[in-house]
C-alpha cells in the first residue's frame, strides 16, 4: 500500500516558526514534524511514499533525499501552481495506480493506522475519513455519520451556534484509484470543500471511522508548544533521537558530546541535543534543547523549546517559549510564556520580551529593552522610545497605528483624568493617519483632546503657552527620512518634553499600566478654529509694524511646502512686504522637501533674490523652526553667522540684556554683547536648555547653532516665521543692506569636525577628555570646553547619533585648524586605547 503525504503548505499561522524553513521541517523534539509521520506509517508497513511539495521542496528533499536511510522509498511530486490539497493529488495519479493513504506531513498523531485500512476494507469503501473528537470542532471541519459509518453530512468550520458535533475530519484519508475520476485535471480542488461533498451528492461509498488516540493538527505557535508539552508530559509517544542517561527521578535524553556542568538542576522530561552545553547552576524544567547550544550558568528554562546554535547567557529565565536557529539571549533577560523568538535575532542583556510577543528573523533587540508588540518589519527595537522630546520611526512599519495607539493610551495616563491637551500635525497623510490613532489612545484614558488639524509647531507652541491644556503632541515628517515620522511631545508652556516626561510615558508604556476611562468618561474631541487669529494678533504685536511697513521690503521666502504657507505670506503682505513665495502649496502626499533637496533650493532662492533685487531670501525649514538666510547679494549665511549676524542687529537697534546661546556657539557673540552692555548666557546644546533660559526676563533673544531663534518678547520658542519678520524689522532700523551688517562681525575662524564613536565607548572618551583637561581651563556646560587664552576647543558627545562633535574657534584660521585635528586625533587615540 502507498500513501501520500501532504507536505506543501506555507505555514503562514505558524510563523515566524515557519519563515525559513517549509512547515513540515519544523522541529519537533529535535526531529523535523514529518519524520515522526514517515515512522508512523512506515510501524503499520506503508514504506512507498509519495510526497507532494510546494514550499521549499528542496528543503524536504535534501533531508529525506530517496528514503533509502529510512527504509523507505520515495516519489517527490511538485505542482507548478497551487492546485488544492485534492488536485494536489491528482498530479500525482499516475503513482497512484492502487489503494493508497493520504495524511499531513504536519500532523502529531498516534492514531493506529491499521484499523482504519482494514475498517475501509471491510466496507468495500471509495473513501474513507479518519474521524476523532476534539473539544474544540470549530477550525475543523464537522463530519456526521449514520449508524454504518456512512458520512451523511459535513459542516465545514462551523460557528458555535450550527456546531451538531464533536467528530472532526483528521486529514486522515484512505482512498481507491477511482477516486480520481471525481477530481478534474488542472483545477484547484479541496478535499473537504469539493471533493468529498460531491461524492456525497452522488452517493458514493464515503465512510467516517472514528478513532481513538492522539491527535493534533500543528497549525500554530500555541499548538506547537502545546504538542511538546503533550510529548514530556507523555500523552503521545513519539521516537526521540537522543538515548535516556540514567538520572533518579528524571527523563533525561542527551546527545552525543553533550556537556552537563556540575550543579545543573534538571527536572521532568528533559532533551539535549548533540553537542550542546549546560553549564553548572543552570535550573532546566520540561525542556528541549537542540544542537550545538550553550546554556550559562544561572539560567533557567521552564518549557522552553530551543532549535539549534542558541546562545541563552547568564542569569536568563525564560518561561513557556520557543527559541529558533541562532538565537542569543542576552544576560539577564526575562521572557514570558508565549514567545517565539525567530531565526538570527539578538537579544541585548537585562531585555524584557513580554507575553506572547513574537520576534521575526534578523532582528536586535537592544541591551534593557521592553519588548510589549510583535516585532515584524523593522530591524530593532529600541530600548528607550523617546530621542530627546520626541519619538520617531519608520512610518507604518516602527510606528504603526497599533503601537501610536498604545502610545496615546500611555500619554493619556500620564495626565489628569478630565484635562485637555492639543494636537497638530504637518500636511502630510502618513502624519494624519498616525494621529488619528494616537487619539484613540489618549480619549481611551478620559482625556480631552483640542484638535487644530494641520498647523506648525511654533503656533502650537504658541497656544500652549496660554491656559487650557496641559500638553501637546505635534506630527510630522522627519526632514531626513520622508518614511519616518516624528512626534513630537510639549509641556503645558509649549516646551519640549523633559527626560523625566518621557521616562514616565515610557514607564507606563511598558508596564502596559493603563488608565482605561469608564463607558460614560471617554475623552472628547473638539476643534479651535480661532488659534491662527490669536497667533497672528501677537505676531503684530511683537514687531514694529509701522517700520516694516514705511520700508515695504521685498523679499524671498521658500515655504517648503510647510503649513507655514497658509498663513505667513498673508501676515508679511499685511506688514506692507512685497513677497515672493516658493513652494507654498501643500502636498500631503508629496510632504515637505527632504535634507538633499536642500543645497539645491538654497541656490535657487540665492539667484532668485539676486535677479528680483531683493532685500533678503528665507529657506524655511519644513518644521518651521529653522531659517536660512541669504543676504541680498546672494550670499547663503552659514548657522553661525547668522546668529552673530541677528546678535549684532538687536545691539545695533537699542536692544539690551541677555543673549543665550549654546556653549558650542562662537566667542564674537560675546565681543559683540560687551561692546553693547549686554551679557551672553552659555547653555546645554538641547533645544529645551535654550528655552528654559529664554523664559529669563533678562533675555531679549536665544539662538541656536542650527538657524532657529526665540524672542521672548513674543514667544520664548523657536519660530521662523517671527524669525523672518523680525530679520526684516531689524533690516529696516538699520536701514544698512545686510550684507554690510555682515561685515562688521569681528572676524574669527570657527571649525567643526566630528569623529565616528559607538555608544559603549563615549563616556570613556569623555573620561579621558576630562583627564587630559586636568591642567586647563575647562567648563562643563556640555561636553568639554578647554580655552587657550581667546581661542578654545570643545569636545561633545552628539545625543543621539554614534558621533564625538569637535568644535575649534581661534583669531587665527591655522590655530584653529591645527586645534581641531589636534583634538579630534586625540579622540582617536582614545577610542583605541579604550579597544584593548
């Protein structure tokens, strides 16, 4: 007798079990699933076999190869296209030419084989189902009989309320060659959906033979854990490969060249593969261990199933999982029941994979990770969320509208029950997708939500500083990556979100600790549709309306296709510019331009402002924070410039008091400031210190090293839409074209330079610095800044790139180059010195 062997599907409810080998071949108790098959049929004398592939046959037949080694013999069919699990069969009818078996190649079953030949033998039966009762007939296929065993109905996955029996189809069939002639040539045809019911139409000889043993249908994560754990607790015996080694009340089974070390504490049904090492003080419970593993010292596994080459370190305890091909497992980590960690994955040490989650192959978790979602599409998962005060990812595949949901439910925690916060986005579809999604979260906690639609960040910030809301969430496209969005977090005075902030959201969001508002207490959504009338009334009120307008400037300005354009060109017409646009439209498909289109625009914008006689060109970034200035011969400013540029202007125009800066900013912001009596007050490089310093009464303007400017007078935030009416205001009052006010900058020679740095080695290198700074004059603002007289050098660790800043400033261009490459080879060294 011949049987058939169903071995072609993709196993897609299996993944990510199934996601580099065909579903068959999956391991169980270190076997693949169809060897236990092969060995069931080959026990009742079924050893010509024809096995029917699809996915990955070559994976199959490279094991099984003839089955001369498993005394059997085999016939591999392959269809070319998918035909059914009957018209799979049918390709195969010319191996068929006498009574013949048909099973899955991803069944666990001991069902007695013989019983169900000789009960359709008996019967002189066309077909005959192997039938079982399971508790569960939903996800089968229900069949009834009569009292001769005659299938007189079927009932195909049925729901609870049309569920009339227990009894389910196994895959399990034996058949006669005339069966062939019911099963059309080149369809797709189903055994349960089109074959079967069509004999019992024509009242063909169709038996069901119930049996009785076990049975099940691995079709799963769950089922396969669920299986081994039937295997160890024996339920179902099945042959394992490794020999039992004598242990008092253990079942221990190990391969050859296996390892024990001393005091590995070993309970219940244990398997260790061939070559595999249990270090001493390692605790393992109902347990298989594949080929080739090491397991330290200090871990403890609980039904866990581990495939080959996995590395589990010290102090690991990992419940109820499965473990895939070349797996490491970092120190420490924890792992709940319900995980399937897949092939190549790296766990960091001290991670947290939480119940049920599932891990696709190739991906690195990072050392303290929380991992709380399935990770499928992106390549990490990061241990912290929060980059500074924002949370950032490629769109719909890192931050997808689950995981934003999730978000908003642990942002909506973090505030009071009943309070409002406000929320924006930019013009684009991906940033108005993931919002809408955020909001659920946040109303889901009972609290209130201001929508204000599409609108820039600066207007955000600007409401916020009012009274109503207790904070504020802005999205948007990153200027880097169009596929990753950003999402950015305020307090209630529109500043950016603290460390402490984020941690606390982020607290919340891995402990999943949320607050879940009653049926009658959901938040509300409501809109602010006056918020661009409010912002532009305090505009007005910020600069010198009267000065601009007896000047009627002209000017450029590229919008960037940014939310700036609805409203900023309409605010400088009415202060009496004449304006020249560039890119106002908005495209939410398109979004705003990306950092490489940037060069180019900038030269646009300077042959533009050159041709029309323009007093000065504008590049808004799309954040509409950050400006780029171009003079009115053309010149493109650097950052540096610019800011020593609007530092002069607000002296030369009567303004007095503080300037902050950044400690990376050049010395002349100081000469200039003294010469006016006025002070410079040095701060942290975040955007949040500059701020914080803003909010001084004293302080009359903060800038930054990148174009982005705060006036406190209207509103202590960056904003470069006042930035650009105020660069006009203060060209008016000084009636000097700008490219002359450049000119009267003292003059000094500011490098920068950065040197590529891992992670793990930047506080050793700061360290270092810091030694080697002993004997100068050194401040600690942020980073390191060692001065030579009027010249200094500064060394910083950028925050969120693998990165070491170096920035040198000196009267002389050759002291401070020769600065700079001094110290940035002394990064270098450090780096290797800190490599041995």
């Amino acid at each position: 007798m011949k049987a058939v062997i169903m071995a072609g599907g993709f196993g897609t409810r299996m993944q990510p079990l199934t996601c580099n080998i065909p579903k068959p071949m999956v391991p169980l108790m270190n076997r693949p699933i169809m060897l236990h098959i092969v060995e069931l049929l080959k026990k009742y004398g079924v050893t010509d076999l024809v096995m029917l592939l699809y996915h990955q046959p070559s994976v199959i037949k490279n094991f099984f190869r003839d089955g001369a080694d498993l005394g059997v013999r085999i016939t591999y069919v392959t269809p070319l296209e998918d035909m059914g699990t009957a018209g799979a069969v049918k390709c195969a009818e010319k191996y068929l030419d006498e009574r013949f078996l048909i099973i899955s190649g991803d069944l666990l079953t001991d069902f007695n084989l013989q019983k169900v030949i000789d009960f359709h033998e008996a019967n002189k039966a066309l077909s005959t189902i192997t039938l079982t009762s399971v508790k569960d007939p939903l996800q089968f296929g229900v069949v009834i009989t009569d009292k001769e065993k005659r299938i007189t109905q079927f009932l195909e996955k049925p729901g609870w309320g049309e569920v009339i029996s227990d009894t389910i189809n196994t895959g399990i069939y034996v058949l006669e060659p005339e069966i062939f002639k019911y099963i059309p040539e080149g369809e797709n045809f189903d055994f349960s959906q089109d074959l079967f019911p069509l004999l019992l139409k024509k009242k063909a000889p169709l038996f069901g033979f119930p049996v009785k043993g076990y049975w099940r249908d691995i079709g799963n994560t769950d089922s396969y854990r669920e299986a081994h754990h039937d295997i160890l607790k024996g339920k179902v015996s099945v042959k394992v490969d490794e020999p039992r080694r004598e242990m008092a009340g253990v079942d221990l089974r190990v391969g050859l060249d296996v390892r024990l070390g001393e005091g590995t504490v070993v309970e219940g049904t244990v398997v260790v593969g061939d070559n595999s090492q249990i270090q001493g003080g390692a605790e393992i419970k109902d347990t298989v261990i594949g080929r080739n593993c090491i397991i330290e010292p200090g871990v403890k596994l609980t039904r866990v199933v581990v495939w080959d080459n996995a590395y589990i370190k010290k102090g690991a305890k990992v419940v109820d999982c499965v473990i895939c091909n070349n797996v490491s497992v970092g120190t420490a980590t924890v792992m709940e029941e319900g995980g399937v960690i897949a092939d190549d994955t790296a766990i960091g040490e001290e991670s947290y994979i939480k119940r049920d989650v599932k891990i696709w192959p190739r991906k690195l978790i990072e050392a303290g990770s929380t991992v709380t979602g399935n990770l499928i599409w992106g390549e990490r998962w990061k241990k912290s969320l929060f980059e500074g005060e924002m949370i950032k990812g490629l769109t719909n595949i890192e931050l997808t509208p689950e995981f934003v949901a999730k978000l908003g439910c642990a942002y909506g925690t973090s505030l009071p029950k009943g309070s409002h916060v406000l929320v924006g986005r930019d013009t684009t579809l991906s940033s108005r997708m993931l919002k809408r999604s955020f909001l659920g979260g946040i109303l889901s906690a009972g609290v209130n939500v201001r929508d204000i639609r599409m609108v820039s960040l600066p207007i955000l910030r600007y409401k916020l500083r009012t009274f109503g809301e207790v904070g504020g969430v802005h999205f948007r496209q990153s200027l880097e990556d169009p596929a990753t969005t950003e999402i950015v977090f305020l307090d209630a005075d529109g500043l950016d979100f603290s460390s402490s902030m984020g941690k606390n959201i982020e607290r919340i969001f891995y402990k999943e600790n949320f607050r879940r508002a009653h049926h009658m207490e959901p938040g509300g959504i409501t809109e602010l549709p006056q918020v661009m009338d409010f912002y532009r009334e305090g505009f007005f009120r910020g600069v010198d309306q009267q000065l601009i307008r007896g000047s009627r400037p002209k000017v450029v300005v590229d919008f960037n296709h940014s939310p700036a354009g609805q409203i900023l060109p309409q605010i400088l017409n009415d202060l009496g510019c004449e304006v020249i646009g560039l890119n106002t439209y908005l495209d939410e498909q398109r979004g705003s331009k990306t950092v490489d289109e940037k060069p180019n625009s900038l030269q646009q914008l300077a042959k533009i402002v050159m041709t029309l006689e323009a007093r000065a060109g504008f590049w808004l970034d799309p954040t509409v924070e950050e400006v780029v200035l171009v003079d009115e011969t053309g010149r493109i400013c650097q950052p540096e410039e610019f800011l020593a540029l609007m530092t002069l202007l607000m002296v030369k125009t009567g303004a007095r008091g503080a300037f902050a800066v950044p400690v990376s900013a050049p010395s002349v912001i100081e000469e200039i400031a003294q010469e006016n009596g006025c002070s410079v007050r040095r701060t942290k490089s975040m955007d949040r210190s500059m701020i914080e310093a803003a909010i001084s009464p004293e302080v009359v303007m903060a800038g930054s090293m990148a174009g982005r400017f705060a006036f406190p007078k209207f509103q202590a935030a960056f904003d470069g839409m006042f930035t650009i009416a105020k660069t006009i205001e203060l060209s008016c009052a000084t009636g000097v074209p700008l490219s002359r006010v450049l000119k009267e900058v003292p003059k000094s020679s500011f490098l920068q330079g950065k040197v590529p740095c891992v992670w793990e080695k930047k506080g050793g290198i700061m360290r270092k610095m810091s030694e080697d700074s002993l004997d100068k004059e050194a401040s600690f603002i942020d980073g390191i800044k060692v001065s030579f007289g009027n010249d200094w050098v500064l060394v910083l660790p950028d925050q969120y790139q693998p990165v070491i800043h170096v920035v040198a400033e000196a009267k002389d261009p050759k002291t401070a180059q020769k600065l700079l490459e001094e110290y940035m080879q002394k990064v270098e060294r450090w780096k290797k010195e800190l490599a041995q």
